[in-house]
C-alpha cells in the first residue's frame, strides 16, 4: 500500500474515532438556538453563522456543558441586514436542557469584545 493512501486512511479513521464536533456539539447549539430564537417576531427572521460549540471542564459523558458562540444575524427595522457576535452557556443532562448565561454583543467596546474571548476558546 501507497504512502498516500496510508495517510488517506489514517486520517479517516481519525475523524471517525474523534469526529468533528458530532452529535454532542449539535445538541448544545440547537439548545441554544432554541433559547435565541424564541425573541424572533417571526420564524425566519434570524439566522446564524460562525457557530461552534467549546465545551468547559464541567463536560462529561453524562452532561454536556460550555459555551455556544458564533454570530446572530437578521434585518433591523431598516430592512438592513445586521449581524452580532453571540455566546450562551449551554446545559444538557438527559432530558433537561438549559441555557444559563447568554448575550448577544451589540456594541463594539472593549467588555464586549473581552467577554466574547473570554468565552469562546
């Protein structure tokens, strides 16, 4: 066998053992779409962008816990498209689903941008 299609099947391996985020990271951003989503005025209004899930040291086999960060984007009453950066803290432990501190950064200034970075890593 090549060296190319060692490495090839390596690193598809890798991703299957590892993967790329998966089921766990998919459940904690829905939660926290869900907790955004419920101050639209209509379904649709906002979308999202940039997402990722960072899970904390609190994260377990039995609990998902940390951060969803990215960008909520939507139209402000101009019919301009807008676009804030965003994180929540997001709980998942069987059943019970909570998100226990979120913000959504509509200012430029420095606490902002420290809160965000302080989160999303």
């Amino acid at each position: 066998m090549s060296m190319g299609i060692k490495k090839i099947i390596l690193l598809a391996l890798s991703v299957t053992l590892f993967g790329c985020g998966g089921e766990t990271d998919g459940k904690a951003i829905d939660v926290a779409k869900a907790n955004f989503n419920k101050f639209a005025t209509q379904v649709g209004d906002i979308s999202y962008s940039d997402v990722k899930f960072y899970p904390d040291s609190d994260n377990s086999s039995q609990a998902t816990s940390g951060y969803v960060c990215g960008k909520i984007e939507g139209k402000d009453k101009n019919g301009k498209h807008v676009s804030f950066p965003f994180y929540a803290h997001v709980l998942v432990m069987g059943e019970q689903k909570e998100v226990t501190d979120d913000r959504i950064v509509l200012t430029s200034d420095q606490d902002a941008a420290s809160a965000i970075a302080k989160r999303c890593k």
